[in-house]
C-alpha cells in the first residue's frame, strides 16, 4: 500500500469517525475511481487488492483499535472508518 501518515487537514473532534481508505469495486475503470477520488477530495493512489481498488487515506496505525467500521459510501464504494488516537 501507499505509505501515507496521520496527518489531518483542520480540526476533528477526537470522537468522530474519519476515513481511513475508500476502497471502489474493480469493475470501476481504474481513471475513473481517480477521477472520482479527487473530486470528492480525497487522495488517489491506487492499489489493486482483490475485486477493490484501494485508495488509503490514513495509516492504520493512526487508529484505535477495535474502532474500525466498514460503510457503503457510493454504490460501488466502500469506506473503512475508525476513530483516531488521541
């Protein structure tokens, strides 16, 4: 995956959710996910894990444990959220 940090664009509250990678089904071509990704402005480096496109946000390590969630975010996206450490 793409080496990517814990750093966050303005404030959050420390209970809130954020998205740690949006991952698009394959059957999106690959340009159009980019396209997609930077118009909701969001990173787009892409990797290809399975029947997903996966475009990591966050590290996973930026997170507390046991707080990740996975949610329908469009209908051929998903997105993983936790909540980060303080």
């Amino acid at each position: 995956m793409p080496r990517v940090g814990c750093k966050i664009k303005g404030r959050h509250d420390p209970d809130s959710m954020i998205v740690q990678t949006i991952k698009i089904e394959t059957s999106v071509p690959k340009h159009i996910a980019v396209s997609w990704l930077k118009d909701h402005g969001y990173k787009a480096r892409l990797e290809q894990l399975g029947n997903y496109w996966h475009a990591r946000q966050l590290d996973p390590s930026c997170f507390r444990k046991d707080t990740f969630r996975t949610i329908r975010f469009a209908p051929d996206a998903i997105a993983v959220i936790g909540k980060l450490k303080k």
